[in-house]
C-alpha cells in the first residue's frame, strides 16, 4: 500500500449542486482543489466577462482551494481538419482561462488515435495537436489528453510524435479499463515523463468494443448495450494500491481528481472516494 499522500480534487460538476454550494461541499470534504468545465455555460470563456473570472477564482481561494485543471473537451476530438480550426481556438482560449484561474493544465479528448501512424487521422490529429502543443508551451502550460481511446502504447507513441509536452496526458486509469482493458499500472510508466494530471475513476470492461463507436468515430445499430460499467472507487477493475504506486514511483506528485459521472446519490459517492483514496495512504493527512 503507498504511503504518499497525493493530493485529492473534485470534479465541480461531478457533485450536481449549484457553484456556490459544490464549493462549500468541497471544502468540507477536506480536499484541496477542484477541475471545473470550461466548454459551457457559466465558467466557460465566451461566457465569462472579466469580473466575472475574478469572482470565480476569488469563491475558489476563499474556501481554501485551489483549481487542479479546467475539463477543456469541447466534444468533437481534433479528427476533422474542417472543424479543427475552430476547436483549436476554442481550447487556447480555454487555455487562456486556466492560466488566469492559476491553473497550467487543461484536460481534453482529442479524439481515438489510430494504432497506425499511416492512417489519414493520424497525421491530421498530429497538426492540430502540434499547434496546441506550441500554444502551451508559450505558456507553460498544458493541453492533457485523457487516456482510454486507445492504449498507452499507442497514445505514447503519438505523443512522441509531438516532440513535446504541451500536448500531455491526464491519465484516468477506469477509461483504460473499461475502453481497451488496459493495464493502467504499466500505463503509468509507459507514460511518465507525460503525465501532468490524473482522475480517480473506477470501473470494469463488461465486454470488447471498439473504441471508436464508443468515442463516437464510427457508429453501427448491432450493439447497443453499454460495454462498460463505472463503480465507485474500489469496487471495479483498477489496482488501486498498485496504480498509487506506480505514480509514486515515478515521482508523480499532482492531483488524483475524483470523477463521477454516474448515480443518483453523487455527494455520498464522492465523500466515500476521498475515504477510500486517505485510506490508501493509512489515513495520512494532507
């Protein structure tokens, strides 16, 4: 069992309650930050006029907290070069967003990256990933892709493609499970010098699909049953105490961000999640 106290973060959004309320709730929780959507709606960009940023980070700072990273995933990957030039400046401005709430990452999909390299998606996901990734780096920041598409393998060698870390990863270990049954132990290292930030999610691969149906790249009419299950912490497929380890081991000290996108009792559920995560380290403050 590892005995590193990471630091634990909320998805805002993940607990179904008003701003204000979900702040105080995260609080409460004794945690020290939260991830909050920037796509749509109140906290998005187009959104967002300048007292109003100010408001948020101040609500945020007041409780305490702090914000692990902005959910940047706009929906729609980076696969189509028709769409892409507009989904590029929508997530630099959400970049822009994350730097003035004090935060240097945003997490995002970009879409399933093909096992070959010689597949047309490929490179058209390696030019909009390329301009991203030398947004961030003016920043110094970046744009973390989620794991789960496709394997480390693969989002590794992709990544290598880039030549750098502006494009890195948020490594969620349930969507390796239950997407490409994974192991997301060995993905920790295949990914190390990427790893920015990571979810705390789990849950079990009920049978194999193709992740491109699953990420809505393709689409058929046979198979319409869910192919995956999301369980709350402990209960599914990811080795916790191993994974934990992994991230131990390869220094990894940033945010295990707890995500919750299923159930009707969503504040219970994430109060026991950061039970289980403090029980992973003995119950060690932070």
């Amino acid at each position: 069992m590892s005995t590193k106290a990471f630091p634990i973060g909320i998805i805002l959004e993940s607990l179904r309650l008003p701003t204000p309320k979900a702040l105080d709730t995260i609080r409460d929780l004794g945690v020290q930050g939260l991830q909050v959507y920037a796509t749509h709606g109140e906290l998005s960009p187009k959104k967002l006029t300048p007292a109003g940023k100010a408001e948020f980070l101040r609500m945020v700072k007041d409780r305490g907290l702090v914000i692990s990273a902005l959910c940047g995933d706009l929906g729609h990957g980076f696969g189509d070069p028709q769409k892409n030039p507009q989904l590029i400046e929508d997530s630099k401005r959400i970049l822009d967003l994350a730097k003035e709430w004090e935060t240097d990452i945003v997490t995002t999909h970009i879409g399933v990256v093909p096992n070959d390299p010689k597949h047309p998606r490929y490179a058209i996901m390696q030019d909009a990933c390329g301009q991203l990734a030398a947004y961030a780096d003016s920043l110094g920041a970046h744009f973390a892709v989620e794991t789960g598409p496709e394997t480390a393998d693969t989002l590794c060698g992709f990544l290598d493609s880039l030549n750098s870390t502006g494009v890195a990863v948020n490594l969620d270990p349930a969507n390796l499970v239950m997407v490409t049954g994974d192991d997301p132990v060995r993905a920790v290292h295949t990914l190390k010098k990427y790893i920015v930030h990571t979810h705390a999610k789990d849950g079990r691969k009920l049978f194999d699909k193709d992740p491109e149906l699953i990420y809505g790249i393709a689409f058929e009419d046979a198979v319409t049953d869910a192919a995956f299950i999301e369980l709350p912490l402990g209960e599914g497929d990811v080795p916790f105490d191993r994974y934990l380890e992994a991230l131990r081991a390869i220094g990894y000290d940033g945010f295990l961000t707890i995500e919750r996108e299923v159930g009707d009792q969503p504040v219970r559920d994430i109060a026991a999640a950061v039970d289980f995560l403090r029980q992973q380290w003995n119950g060690g403050a932070q």
